[in-house]
C-alpha cells in the first residue's frame, strides 16, 4: 500500500487541495443532532461497551494495524472541548486534523463528506454536550512506516470530492440514499472493501466475510442472499426493535448500532420516518448476488 502511494506522490501526477470549511453559521440545536448520532449508529465506535458515551479508546482492527476511537466528549483535555466547530467540521467531512494532518481512513470521514450543513452543525452541537470523560486517546498500533503520509495518499486516491447540501433531503427514497451513503454510512460495514482499504462500489452493500468486525450481510434487495424478499415493515422492525422476519434477533456490532452502547443513541432512537426512508431506498439499490468478496 505504502509503496503505491509513495509513487503517486512523487509523481506529482495527483494534485489535491481540501476544500475550504463550510460555513456552518449559527451553532447547531443538540436535541436534533442527537437524532443525527442516532441515525449514525450513536457513533458507537468511539464508545467503549462500560461507557461513558463518547469516551473513545475502542480498538478497531484493520489489516493495516489496530487504531483507536478517539475521545469525542467534551473534555477540553483529551476530547474536542478545545477544538473549534470549523475543526470537527474538517475532521468529520475532510479528514483534516488539528494539525492540518490527514486522518486514517478508519474515520470515514470520506462518506460522512456528504452530510449536509445543518446536520453537521447539529451533530457537533450534540457532541459538545457529552459529558466529559477524562480518557486519553491510545497511539494508534500500524506497521505503516509513513502513516500519515500514507492516509494522504489514500485520501488523494480514494475520497471522491463531494459537495455536501446546505440541508439533507427531507423525505423519500432520496432522503434514504442521503442517510445510508452519508449519516448512517452503511456502505462502511456492509460493502467490500480492495486491497487498499477502500470500499469496492461495483459491490455496493453486498456483504462481507470475514472482515474486520466478521461476517457482514448483503443488505441488496437480492432474493437469494439478499433482503430481496423483506419488505419495507421487515426492515424497520429490524432498525427499530433489533427482530429479524424470522423472529429471531441480530447479534454483534448490529446489534450495538440498533440498541446503543452504554445507553447512548442507537437506530431505536431515531425517527421512525427517517428509518422508513432508509428501507425505501434499500429496496431500490442495485441486487447483487454474490454474498462473498
């Protein structure tokens, strides 16, 4: 991997620049972005299974090393008490650091590029109101001898510039392509991913096994593998109540994002219409059979 982004570097063949922060404006109402988090699996990565929300710590493995969930509470010393909304906002939809550095892929900061204004301002406003926790944020644990020149690389090859909405879609089918692609990112999770880490879209949503969180479902509406022969009830039942049509419940990692973690936010906490949007566009995306990479 390094090698490859080392040439496309020294090459100079790929030229980027970030876009310039967006102008948030007003700050954003936490009541609403605590929706937002909901509708993003409570941001459940950054919070470990004893709580408190938000605290960080959480070790995500990936084939390139094991990285760390940072603290996003509001402590000013280890969280983002001190950082500026202009910087979450270059963290979450730029994958821009404090320092100006770029951060690891792990943080799809590449999806949530697409989450409009208000939302972004609404979800940093909930964010800011966590509770502090006192938890230092853990080194990240990767072979990669350049790392953040590596995330650099990466960001240059695989981050597709969006321009995000000034407000999201407000109902629909299109309300649901917005939260899966860029709120709820279920593409992170449920589409396969190259050798590079980043998600292969010609098989957009179609399962993994043995990734790094395991065995991951197609979510296409294929009959045979997929959710094909769900309707749109069975879908939200699953967001909702964490029941599969066969009445048996979801395990693991799907389970946490229904539920939440140490009582955050999780898909049950969300508005019922939004889940609906979402089930409505699940059943629209492209069928694909194959359930392994």
């Amino acid at each position: 991997m390094v090698r490859v982004l080392l040439i496309v570097l020294a090459s100079g063949c790929v030229l980027a620049c970030d876009a310039p922060p967006s102008a948030l404006g007003d700050a954003g109402d936490p009541r609403r972005g605590a929706e937002i988090a909901a509708l993003g699996g409570g941001c459940g990565c950054h919070t470990p299974e004893a709580g408190p929300v938000g605290a960080g710590g959480v070790a995500i493995e990936t084939p390139f090393g094991v990285f760390y969930a940072s603290n996003i509470t509001s402590d000013v010393t280890h969280g983002i008490g001190a950082w500026t909304d202009a910087e979450l906002e270059g963290a979450l939809r730029r994958g821009v650091l404090r320092d100006g550095s770029t951060e690891a892929p792990v943080m799809p900061y590449h999806l949530y590029a697409g989450m409009s204004d208000a939302d972004i301002r609404d979800l940093i406003a909930w964010m800011r109101a966590l509770p502090p926790a006192d938890r230092e944020n853990p080194p990240h644990e990767v072979w990669l001898p350049f790392p953040r020149l590596a995330f650099w690389g990466w960001k240059l090859l695989f981050a597709q510039p969006i321009v995000a909405p000034a407000v999201a879609p407000a109902a629909g089918v299109e309300r649901g392509r917005y939260l899966v692609d860029h709120v709820s990112i279920c593409g992170d999770c449920h589409t396969p991913r190259n050798v590079f880490g980043a998600p292969d879209t010609s098989r957009y949503l179609a399962g993994v096994i043995d990734g790094p969180i395991g065995d991951v479902p197609n979510i296409t509406p294929d009959d045979a593998v997929g959710v094909g022969e769900w309707d749109e009830a069975d879908m939200v039942a699953l967001l909702q109540d964490g029941m599969l049509p066969d009445m048996d419940n979801i395990q693991g990692k799907m389970a946490d994002v229904v539920e939440g973690i140490a009582e955050g936010p999780g898909y049950f906490d969300a508005p019922t219409a939004d889940l609906e949007a979402i089930a409505a566009y699940l059943k629209t995306v492209t069928p694909l059979g194959q359930r392994r990479p």
